[in-house]
C-alpha cells in the first residue's frame, strides 16, 4: 500500500509548478509571479526571468529628478537603510517602468532582485512575500498599470503589504509600482462606496488613500518639444549616429505627429528607426 501511496504522490506531483532551485535564487535576477491551472486547483509560484531587460539610467533622458529619487531609495534599501515604497505615475511611455528595471540593472550585483506581479495577482502578495522573507537578496516587488475597478477587492492585499498587516512587510521587500492615474481609484468607486458605507468618510478616506500610503511618489509628463528635441539629440550623440541635429528635428516632428504623442518612449522609437536606416546597433 505504501509503495502505491508513493507512486500516486510523485505522480500527482508532476502537476504541481516545481519550486525554485537554490541555483534558479542565486543565478536569476528578475522573477515574475504566475498561476497555473492543476487538478488542485489555480496554483501560483515564481518563474525566473530567462532575458532581463539590460537598460541603463545612462540610456534615460530627461527624467534626471526622477532618476536621482529612484536610485537613491533604491540605493537606501540595499543598505538596508530606511526606503520608501515607491508610486510611479502619469503619462504612457515616459520612463516609468524603464526607471525600475534600470534600477535593477544598477543594483543587481549588490544583492538587488526583482519580483514583477500582475495587478490581477496582487491577491498573492502574502503569499509572494512569505517566499521572499527569508532569502538573503533584496527584492522589488514591482506591479505595471496599477490601478482598481468597481468591485475590484485586491486593493486591500496590496494595502496590508504596504502598511504591514500583522506580521510586519518583511525588511528586504520593497514595493514600486506605476499608474496612470495618481488616484488609483476610480471617481465612481469611490462615490459607490459613499453610498453604501456606514461611515462613509471612512470609506472614501480608505480607498483615496490608497496611494498615500506609497512613501514617494514620482510623477511623469509627456515632453514639451524643446525636451522632445533633447531627449533625441542625446541619444544621436550617446549612440553616435552622426546625424546633424535639424535633420533629426525635423524628422522627429513628423514623427511624434504620426504617433500622436511627445514622450520618452516615442523619442527613443524614433532613434531606432534612425539607426535602423543607418546600419547601426544600438548598445
């Protein structure tokens, strides 16, 4: 009977996601957090990252006020000093998410992880957290186009991470995410719970609130032209590309025209068409 019990337990393993490896925690820098359907129901686990994005601070252009408040807090909680949790938000394409991941590549050899979680998975926080406590790395959970709907609940797993419910956020996680919007509750969530609560300042002041409760906050703006121009004209010269100035600029107005918008990432669009004309790698 026991040897059949045996078979039947490593059989039903083979539907179970396989935990980490102490090699898969030491050689892996960045981690995303997935479920997966089984027999047993959704299971979640961590997945190491096999290609990590390689981009620099140096590869960012503009942004230097937000640059400086990203690496230095970043650079407090590798020296396990006091750091902030981090809200990074406003306008599409203007570098948000690159900061983070640039600030992975600064640190990584320090001890620096990155654990990236999706907005419907932020239920798992806890659970994602538990896993991360007792490694000796330093681990940003990080989440993309944060923001909650009517009837969206998880706001209240990412609330007990960010306060420290009970048991406390562990020292070495730190939570940075971005948004498009600073508030990140709908105004009609916000009336409906209004409406229905007992007390219901109490109720709004928890979900306005909701952003109050990221240390810092790190905003984001689509580029005037002048800056436009700027952002362009430095990447021309980091990357040599050799192209005078006022052919670039005026390339870069029609292009900015066709995509509709001003900002980090279709300046850095652009560059790589240029290079791309031109024969030349960037990086």
């Amino acid at each position: 009977m026991s040897t059949k019990l045996d078979r039947l337990l490593d059989h039903l393993e083979t539907f179970l996601p396989k935990p980490l490896t102490e090699q898969e925690w030491k050689s892996s820098t960045a981690f995303r957090w997935r479920r997966r359907d089984s027999i047993f129901g959704s299971i979640g686990f961590l997945q190491p990252v096999k290609h990590v994005s390689d981009i620099t601070f140096e590869d960012l252009k503009n942004i230097d006020r937000q640059r400086d408040a990203i690496r230095e807090n970043t650079k407090n909680f590798i020296d396990k000093k006091p750091a902030n949790n981090i809200l990074l938000t406003g306008a599409r394409g203007t570098g948000k998410s690159s900061l983070i991941k640039a600030s992975l590549h600064e640190f990584a050899n320090q001890g620096l992880r990155l654990v990236e979680v999706e907005k419907d998975h932020l239920a798992d926080l806890a659970d994602i957290t538990d896993l991360l406590a007792d490694r000796p790395e330093r681990f940003i959970v990080f989440c993309d186009d944060l923001s909650f709907d009517a009837g969206d609940t998880s706001y209240k797993s990412l609330k007990a991470v960010l306060e420290g419910g009970i048991e406390g956020r562990p020292d070495n996680v730190i939570f940075y995410a971005t948004s498009n919007r600073l508030h990140l509750m709908p105004r009609d969530m916000i009336e409906n719970e209004r409406s229905t609560a007992i007390n219901p300042s109490e109720a709004v002041e928890e979900k306005v609130s909701l952003s109050d409760r990221f240390g810092l906050w790190l905003g984001f703006h689509n580029a005037d032209q002048d800056t436009f121009f700027a952002m362009i004209e430095g990447y021309a010269e980091y990357y040599k590309l050799g192209v005078p100035a006022e052919t670039l600029r005026k390339q870069a107005v029609e292009w900015s025209v066709t995509r509709g918008s001003r900002s980090g990432r279709v300046a850095w669009q652009f560059v790589q068409e240029v290079a791309g004309q031109l024969g030349k790698k960037l990086g």
